[in-house]
C-alpha cells in the first residue's frame, strides 16, 4: 500500500468515528514527531501492539480486500495480568476481511453502529479445512445455527461469539454503509494466532510516497528508536 492511501484511510476513519461520537485515547493521536520523544514509559503500548492498523492482505485492493482496526487495550500470553483486548474497525460495504480463524482467541464481534456487517462462517477440521458440518453460535446469547459457510447478519447493535478454531469471512453489507465493528477478546496476537485458509500477507508493504500521519502499530521501533530500552 502506498503511504498516501494509509494516510488517507486514517482522515477517513478519524471522521467516521467522530460521526458515531466514539473517542479514541490519547496515543492514538500522536503525530510521528509525538512518538519520537517518547520514552520507555510507553512500552506497553510498543509490546502490545497497540494504534492503528491497516492492511490490505497482501491484495493490493483495499476497497476490495482490507480491513482499518484500532487496537485500543492488550496484554501478553507470556506475561501475567491483562487477560484481554478490545478493538475498533471500520469495514466498508463489500470490503472482505478473508476467512480465518483463531487457535487461542475468543472474540465478542460487535456491530457498534453504521450499515449491517455480514459474517460467513465454517467449523474447522482437525487439518485446517473447512467443515460441511453446521455452525451453532451465540448471538447476544441466543444460540443460533446455520449452513456450514452460511451467513449471520448483524445489524447495528447485535454481537457474536466467535470460538477458537471458528473459520470466519466478515464484510460490510452492500447498500447498508459502513460499519463501526468492535471486538472484545482474550489477549490478541496477530504475529501467530491467525491462520488464514488462504495464504495472505498480514501485515503491508508500505510505499513511502508521502510521511506518515499516524504511526501503525509494527512501525514504532522503525519510526521512534527513543522507544527501544537502554
């Protein structure tokens, strides 16, 4: 992805979110300059990957195929007390997160306002495949069963529960307008706990066309060497 086109997705975002009065904490503003004096009292927001995140999945379309996300709060596997994340996306009509699923996150996905977001969801085989079995969820607590690769709709408002190893395909519904997701999880870890069905590129290449607005979240340490412990 070029530089100007994260840039001008994060303009986009900071608008739609301000739409729907949802407030982001302070590290979540800092311009580049703001990071490069930071000291190692922002660790935690270093390790656990916290900020902005943008990704086309290696497709070179992120109209198509990419996904805007914020993660707002995070803790670590390897190390006692924060059991859980939150997170906030911004899924446009048509724009596909592609099927994956999780192998030690659980996940609350919820439809915080704006159009409808469609989910299409499978079982996993014990080789990674995907299951012609149905799938049984809970949606606001209310189980709910469909086709294996059948779709749950969730209008502004409504969750679901999202269990390990679930394959999951989410997308903003045609028509509806983009959607405010949020996510409520254990601890999230995209370096290892995503397995995709089809191979994609997690995190972009990224062509420098312009400076930076908003740091992402795996650049810091790139952008901001103040941040690395002495």
């Amino acid at each position: 992805m070029k530089r100007s086109e994260i840039n001008a997705q994060i303009c986009q975002a900071i608008d739609f979110l301000a739409e729907h009065q949802y407030l982001l904490p302070p590290f979540a503003t800092w311009m580049p300059e703001e990071w490069q004096r930071a000291g190692t009292e922002c660790r935690e927001i270093v390790e656990c990957s916290l900020g902005w995140d943008i990704t086309d999945f290696g497709s070179g379309d992120f109209a198509s195929v990419g996904l805007l996300l914020i993660t707002l709060r995070n803790g670590r596997k390897d190390q006692p007390g924060k059991t859980y994340a939150e997170k906030i996306m911004v899924v446009r009509e048509g724009q596909v997160t592609p099927t994956h699923f999780h192998s030690d996150k659980m996940e609350d996905i919820i439809n915080r306002g704006g159009g409808n977001l469609m989910i299409r969801l499978w079982n996993a085989t014990p080789d990674d495949g995907l299951s012609d079995e149905p799938v049984t969820v809970s949606v606001d607590g209310v189980l709910r069963t469909v086709e294996a690769g059948g779709i749950v709709r969730l209008t502004p408002g409504e969750s679901i529960c999202l269990t390990q190893r679930l394959y999951h395909r989410f997308w903003g519904e045609d028509g509806a307008g983009t959607v405010l997701v949020g996510e409520v999880s254990s601890v999230n870890d995209d370096t290892c706990d995503n397995r995709f069905y089809d191979e994609v590129g997690r995190f972009p290449a990224i062509e420098e066309d312009e400076a930076p607005l908003r740091l992402l979240c795996n650049e810091y340490l790139r952008f901001a060497p103040s941040l690395v412990p002495s």
